[in-house]
C-alpha cells in the first residue's frame, strides 16, 4: 500500500462531511468547479492510488490552488488581496464553518505533490484536463451564468463584454490548456525527472 489508509478514510470522510455544507451554502452548481470537482477525483485516486488521476488533478489545480494560497495568506496577514479570489473567506455573512472547511484550497498543493512524489507522474494527466474543460466549462458557461464558475464568462467572477462571450468561451478553451495545463505539465515532467536520476 503507497498511500496510508488513515489518509484514504481521512479525505473520504472529509469529503462525506464537506458535501452537505456546500451545497447548502452555494447549490449544486458549486461542485463544477475544478477545485470542487478536484475533492472527488482526488477521493477516488487515493483509493486507487492511480498515478494518472493525481497527475490530471495537479495540471489543472496547482497553479490556482498556489494562487489561491498566496492570494489568502496575502490577505491574512497583510490585509490585501494581491490577486483575488479569497474575498468569501473574509465575508461574515458566510458561516465560519463553511469558510473553515474552504481551506482544502491549501492543503490540495502539496497532497497532488506528495502523490505524484510518491505514485509518479503520468504525462498524459494535462489532456485528460484538457478534455474536463471541454465539457466542464461549457456547461458552466449556460448554467447558471451569472455564477460565472470556473470564470466560464469572464475573469474573477466578472462577466466581460469586450469580445461575444461564445468566442470568449472558445478562447478560454483553447488558451487555458495550452498557457496552464500544459506548461504545468511540462513543470511536473521536469521535477519527475528530476529526482528519478540516480
């Protein structure tokens, strides 16, 4: 067994918890966003412990997950959002427990790290991401769009009228993966690489 078993019940009954709170709390909408979606996926790879789950996970998450940490310690200690995103943990009128249980944010980094450290990279991790937000991100884009998940309309929650929003749609899905994914791949590779040298 390469992942521990408290670790696997651990995040399993996390997630069990997690659930009714954000749905309450935000609607179903809330589990399209790649964060949220990334708490079953990573439930399922732990018990698996599958390589190339991990690897999908960590090409579309760490770059907005580190941003997220960043952007919430920023604002913690500094009082300034130096990128966004983390005003909601700072809203009164959002439940302490339901901000509390938001900062799976942070701990997501170094578990997708720590993962692939331990079941190694899988290179073909940045297309299965790819293909999550070919279908993902559409649909967030006609549900609910005045949500604006996943930035399906525009960025940090803002719709934006500069281009039609379909053609901001088939921007978003093709410089995403290729500005993101696929440079995080890249990353990812390297660091393998890096320490699988004798």
């Amino acid at each position: 067994m390469r992942v521990p078993l408290w670790l696997k019940v651990g995040w399993t009954v996390w997630v069990l918890a997690w659930v009714p709170f954000y749905w309450k709390q935000y609607g179903a909408q809330t589990f399209f966003y790649f964060c949220d979606l990334g708490n079953f996926f990573i439930a399922v790879a732990l018990w698996m412990e599958s390589a190339l789950i991990f690897s999908w996970q960590a090409t579309g998450l760490l770059v907005f997950q580190t941003l997220y940490t960043v952007d919430l310690i920023s604002a913690f200690f500094f009082r300034k959002h130096i990128i966004g995103g983390t005003e909601y943990m700072f809203d009164v009128t959002v439940p302490l427990f339901v901000r509390l249980l938001s900062l799976f944010h942070v701990v997501m980094p170094p578990l997708l790290l720590w993962a692939i450290w331990r079941l190694g990279y899988d290179k073909r991790g940045w297309r299965y991401q790819t293909l999550t937000a070919w279908i993902v991100v559409p649909i967030n884009y006609f549900w609910k769009p005045e949500d604006d998940v996943n930035w399906a309309r525009g960025l940090f929650f803002r719709e934006q009228h500069v281009v039609p929003g379909l053609l901001y749609l088939l921007a978003y899905l093709l410089v995403v993966p290729l500005m993101v994914y696929f440079p995080t791949h890249l990353g990812l590779q390297w660091w393998t690489n890096r320490w699988k040298r004798p």
